[in-house]
C-alpha cells in the first residue's frame, strides 16, 4: 500500500512553458544551416506573398488613376431627340445639336474642349490615296465628321502634321486628319509632301497623323473631316445619330453633365441625354478585384511550397533524432511534449521565416514603386499578419512530423 501511495503521490512530469521554448531553440540551433534553409521556404512565400499583393495594389492603384482621370474628365452627349417619334418643328443642321455647338460648351466653366462628332453616312466608301479604285484600302476604313472643338477634347498625340481648326471648318475645307492604321492602310507615313486621301473621288489633302487618341479610339482607324465639310457635301448626320464629346478639368464633369444639354438646347434641353462619368470608386475596385484575385492564387502556390519544405525539414529531423526521443521519453516525458517540442520548432521557423519574407516583400514593393515612379500601395491587413501567417503555415507543416514524434514508443527509439 506504501508503494503504491507514494506511486500515486508521484507528480506527471509538465513541460513548462519556457523550457518549451529554450529546447526548441536548442533544436534549431543544432544544425543552423539547415534551419536556415528550411525557412528559405517561407521566406520566399511569405516575401511572395506580401510582394504579389504588395505590387497589385500598387500597380491597380496606377491603373485606376489612369482609368479615374480619363473617365471622370470625359460627359457625352447623346441625341436622343433624333430617334424619337416626335419631331423637332425648328430642326437644326446637325439633327439637335445647334451649329456653334462648340463655342457654346467652350463656355461653360470647367470645358476644357467640347464639340460635336459623328460617322459620315457613306455606304461601303471607297477610301484610297490615289484616284484608282484599285489602290482602295481593304481594312474598313470609316469617315468621321468631327468639329475642332471634339478633335481637340479627343486628346490626339500627333504623329505628324497638324490638326484642323476653326478655318477649314468655317470655309468647308477638304482636309483630313488621319488615324495611325488608317494612315498605315492608305500607305501614308508623313505629312511632308501633302497627301491625299480620296474618298469616293473627292480629294482630301493630309494635314495631319494621329498616333494616339485619349478619347474617341476609333478615330485611328478612321479618316477624320470637319463637321462643316460633312454638312456641306453628304448632308446631315443619319444613323447612328450625331453625339457631342467634352473634356472638362478634373472635378466638373458631374457639373457639366446637368448644364450642357441646356446650354447646347436651351429651348428643348429634352432633345439631348448626358452621360456623366462613371463611379471611378466602382472602377478602380473592379481593377483591383481582379488583379488581386489572379496574384493571391500564384502567392498562396508560394506558400504551399514554403509549407511542403517545413514538413519535408520537420520530419528528416524526426527521424535523425529517433535516439534524443527515446532518451526524453525513457526519463518521463510525455508524448503531448514530444509534439508539443517539434511543433514549436517548426511554428518559430514559420514565425521567423514570416518576419524576414515580410521585410524582404515590402522591400521589393517600394523599391518597384520607387524605381518607377509610383505611390507604393501597402495594405496594412496584408503586411501586419504576414508573420503571423508564416507561424500559422510552419505550425500546420509540423502537425503530421510531430505526431510521428509522439508516436515513437522509447524501447523501439533507444534500440536504433
């Protein structure tokens, strides 16, 4: 009975919590190169992690400041009177829009350029640069019949040339402005020795060569008129209707867009629809939902990997240390220490690995944004639990190496 009183009486052996932490820093420490190796892995996935999502927001934030500024700078206007069943009993020349639409959305405060555009009504043009039909271009060339005013709010880069301004329009001059593929399509490279361009016989001279439109994009694959020389040789815009386009300064596109169908229209404002720009909120979210959906895929692949090479490190460890095990256990530790021992080691190999991958990410993020130009983007829900993260993925790695370890019975362990 004394025997056994005093076996009862016999307290379980506790791991304490520090010493769980000065021997799984002893484990660590007995091969270093490998530690440090083996948290290379999560060094790269959580550096990848923090990086890829890093870049995104940054690289989104570059996108929907561009989208922002285009979009919130641009109204149109739309003739809805046109179509509609009731006509308009004082018609104008370009449908509703009156002739000196241009100078009246010039003064409108907040426009920086405004006038009016449309597709000349030709059926299958013959568009070449010379008078021989066959020498037409085959790429479906438009003719767009544009006002200075919307040829200016269009934001064209030219390549050559000049634009046309308020004189061609005024004197219904015979010239035009080309799209770059237009220009490549009709074979003309510069404006030097003034081209031509023939549209069904009549003869445009090239003023100039657009490279680029910030607006309008399908100008370059069009060969651009004066709205004047439209209305005097093919008549009034037909389908699609005339529309107006405006480029205002930043910040008054809501403004213009209530004021313009009135100062265009102030007898019958009902005639012409506005439409402002979009929420440039809901677009910069939709860019950055989709690029950060894509990159979180190719960040959480890194993080597999990181994991794979702390379980792979984790249980070779267990296995060379088979004889350490049997020795712990022979002199009364418990199985719940064994585990608890190797996932603390592989947990501080993740906490570390996540710290250093967080450091190197950042790093990366505003170097990147730094070298070209940009507002480096960090969100701090991204940054603050990366380490965490790593822990979080070295502490699920060890689970299956840690419960080989507490599965080792000590008279097997101290017989290896």
């Amino acid at each position: 009975m004394t025997r056994n009183s005093a076996a009862t009486a016999t307290e379980p052996t506790r791991l304490e919590l520090r010493d769980l932490g000065a021997e799984s820093l002893a484990g660590l420490l007995q091969r270093p190169a490998r530690s440090v190796l083996t948290m290379l892995g999560t060094v790269l996935g959580i550096g990848a992690f923090v990086a890829v999502l890093g870049l995104t927001s940054t690289a989104a934030g570059q996108v929907g400041k561009s989208f922002s500024v285009l979009q919130e700078t641009t109204v149109t206007v739309d003739d809805v009177g046109a179509a509609s069943a009731v006509p308009d009993p004082d018609p104008v020349p370009v449908q509703d829009f009156p002739p000196d639409a241009d100078q009246r959305l010039g003064r409108l405060n907040g426009v920086v350029d405004g006038g009016v555009w449309w597709t000349v009504p030709l059926r299958s043009p013959v568009i070449a640069a010379s008078p021989d039909p066959a020498a037409a271009a085959s790429g479906g060339l438009s003719v767009l019949a544009v006002s200075p005013g919307a040829l200016r709010a269009m934001q064209p880069t030219l390549a050559a040339g000049v634009l046309f301004g308020d004189f061609h329009q005024d004197r219904a001059e015979h010239v035009c402005v080309l799209g770059a593929a237009a220009a490549r399509q009709l074979g003309i490279s510069g404006v030097e020795h003034q081209p031509a361009v023939f549209v069904d016989d009549t003869a445009y001279t090239v003023l100039g060569i657009v490279s680029d439109a910030g607006r309008l994009p399908q100008g370059l694959l069009s060969v651009i008129i004066p709205s004047g020389t439209a209305l005097a040789g093919y008549g009034p815009p037909a389908d699609p209707p005339a529309q107006a386009l405006i480029h205002t300064r930043l910040g008054a596109a809501p403004l213009i867009a209530r004021q313009a169908a009135l100062a265009l229209r102030p007898d019958r404002p009902e005639l012409l629809r506005t439409v402002p720009p979009p929420d440039p909120h809901t677009l910069k979210d939709r860019v950055d939902t989709d690029l950060s959906g894509l990159f979180l895929v190719l960040a959480a692949i890194c993080l597999v990997v990181g994991a794979v090479g702390i379980a792979n490190t984790t249980l070779v460890s267990v296995l060379e240390r088979t004889g350490e095990i049997g020795v712990r256990r022979s002199l009364g530790a418990r199985p719940r220490h064994i585990a608890a021992q190797f996932l603390a080691e592989s947990t501080g190999l993740g906490l570390f690995g996540g710290l250093v991958g967080t450091a190197l990410g950042v790093t990366v993020v505003v170097g990147t944004a730094v070298a070209r130009g940009w507002t480096a983007v960090l969100e701090p829900a991204a940054v603050l639990p990366a380490p965490f993260l790593g822990a979080l993925v070295g502490l699920a790695a060890g689970w299956y190496p840690a419960l080989r370890a507490a599965r080792i019975e000590p008279l097997e362990a101290l017989r290896r």
